[in-house]
C-alpha cells in the first residue's frame, strides 16, 4: 500500500475525532459553579443591617410592612450621603401648611 493512503487515513481519523468530541463538547450546556455566600454578622453592630436582612427574608410581602420601608429610606440616606428631611410642620386642624419656598437668587446684577 502507498504512504499517502495511509496518511489519508490517519488524517481522516484525526478530523472525525476532533468532530465527535466538538459535538459531544457543544452538546453539554456550560457548568455553573454557583459562589458560597458567607454571611458575616456582627451582633454589636447596627441594627438597621439586621432589620434589612429580615426584610430581605420576607421577600415581597416587606413591601407592606412599615418598618422595612423605613429601613430601606434610612439605608437609601446613608448609602447617598442625603441629610435627614426637616419634618414639614402641622397646623392645628391636620392639614399640612405650605412649605417655606427657597429664596430665588435677585436678577440683574
């Protein structure tokens, strides 16, 4: 037999291997490892954390709990550096009187 046919041969083997193990390699969907998340509790620490994780665990039905909205606008207000909203004050019968409005800037100079 001549050389080339046995090169032939072992270089067709070689291509269908290759494609068998490429079909074999796309038909397996990518592995997903999933990361260990570690939780870190500091009991001395602040309690807001601890009300957040609680909200968290509620899952939507903190939604309608009090407690976990203000937990969220305190932590909103730390997270963004705001300072605290002066309470708008009261009048007497319950309605809320109007806001002292910021004075403009004088045009012209």
């Amino acid at each position: 037999m001549d050389t080339k046919l046995f090169a032939r041969i072992g270089a067709g083997a070689f291509v269908a291997i290759a494609l068998t193990m490429t079909a074999l390699q796309l038909r397996q969907g990518p592995v997903r490892t999933v990361p260990e998340i570690e939780y870190v509790t500091d009991d001395e620490g602040d309690p807001l954390d601890a009300m957040l994780r609680d909200c968290a665990a509620m899952g939507e039905q903190a939604l309608e709990v009090p407690a976990c909205l203000a937990a969220w606008a305190e932590k909103r207000r730390r997270f963004l550096g705001d300072k605290p909203r002066p309470v708008d004050p009261v009048a007497e019968d319950g309605a809320p009187t109007a806001a002292p409005a910021d004075p403009q800037p004088a045009k012209g100079g």
